[in-house]
C-alpha cells in the first residue's frame, strides 16, 4: 500500500484536542486489544472527557506533538522530545500511532521522520507488539534489553545509536 494521497504532517493545536483524544483510544485498541487487558482498555473511554483536557492543555504550550491528516480526518499522531531515561542522552519518541485502516501504507513512517528525522533516539515499546517492534527495527532501532513493568505490561526499549540508512522501508 502506499502513502495517502492526501496526506498533510502538521503540528497538532489546542483545537485538534477532541479528535485526537478519539484517535488515540481508537489506535490503543486497534494496537493493543489482546496484548493489554481489556479493563484497561475499557476504562481509558470512561475518562474521555478528562483525556480531550489533558491534551488541550498539552497542545495548549510549546508541544512536540504532530498529526498526520487525510480528507478523511486524523490518522494518525507522533509525540517527542528530550529523553527521559537518565542513562540516555538526545531524543526520546514519545508516542506514535495511526489507524489500523492506514497501517502499511507509510504514514508511521511520514510521521516518525517528520518528529525525529534520522536522529539517534530511543523509545519504548509495548513486547508482545510485533507489528510496531518490526516496524521499528526497518528504521534502525534495536532492543538494547532495558525493560520496565507498567499496568499495560511489560515494555521494552529500544534505541537507535547512529543516524538511520537513508533506504529505509517504510511499511
């Protein structure tokens, strides 16, 4: 599949807040439905009003946070910035999502290169997540055996030390 036509990356503002609260607990189910038990799931779409405060807020002051967006609306979003692990230096990928309907077509990719380019990174992904752990692998990054235990499950880090081979496969 390839990269929508119409796809626009730009900066995520105060008003893409209810949206982009529906598309994030839209992609956490389509991602994590069977690798995070349900009740977790379940219970992140009793706060949604709380969550579109949150992300009003966050959008609201200097923000790293972009949306990847089609006539069809958002599908997808990617946060970054400094690194949080303290044995870490440089940029973290905070969080990056897209619908399912859209997953292979390049927008994870678009995004991921318009937050963080070919930078030397890390970030934490959920085990279990194949599909996001193989994605992430095609753009150079590699467990480096840190693990941390959150309410979702267990997540792994991975990090990418060296700028990423130009020829990456974005799928």
């Amino acid at each position: 599949m390839s990269t929508p036509d119409t796809l626009t990356i730009r900066l995520a503002v105060p008003d893409d807040a209810e949206a982009l609260t529906h598309l994030h607990l839209d992609c956490w189910d389509d991602a994590y439905t069977g690798l995070v038990p349900q009740e977790v799931l379940d219970e992140r779409r009793t706060q949604v009003a709380q969550r579109i405060d949150k992300w009003r807020g966050i959008l609201g002051q200097s923000t790293n946070t972009l949306v990847a967006e089609t006539t069809d609306g958002l599908v997808g979003f990617v946060s970054s910035g400094p690194v949080r692990d303290e044995d870490r230096t440089g940029l973290e990928l905070w969080a990056l999502y897209a619908r399912a309907a859209v997953w292979g077509t390049g927008v994870g990719h678009a995004l991921l290169v318009a937050s963080i380019g070919d930078a030397p990174a890390s970030l934490w992904v959920l085990e279990g997540n194949d599909r996001a752990i193989a994605f992430y692998e095609r753009q150079g990054f590699r467990r480096d055996g840190h693990t941390e235990l959150e309410r979702e499950g267990l997540h792994a880090r991975m990090v990418r030390n060296q700028a990423a081979p130009s020829a990456v496969d974005p799928a």
